[in-house]
C-alpha cells in the first residue's frame, strides 16, 4: 500500500473476502470465481 488507490483496492478485496466467509465461501474459492470472471455474490433475502 503506497498509495491510497493501492489501499482502496485492498480494502475493497479484504471487504468482499470477509463478507464472503460470513457466507459461508472460502476465501480461496471467492477468489476464484472472481479470477475467472463469475464473482461470488450474496443469495438475495
């Protein structure tokens, strides 16, 4: 992080690895789906 774009990117990819474990997807995986273009998104209540 030596730059605030550099902070906002990770925060942002820390944010959405968080609320994917809270859902139950490992890191690994959500980090997957998004690499390979299906990002992991929360089920609609």
């Amino acid at each position: 992080m030596r730059s605030m774009a550099g902070a906002e990117v990770f925060c942002a990819i820390r944010s959405y690895l968080s609320t994917a474990a809270k859902h139950g997807t490992g890191k690994l995986d959500a980090l997957t789906l998004a690499a390979s273009g299906t990002p992991w998104m929360p089920e609609v209540a």
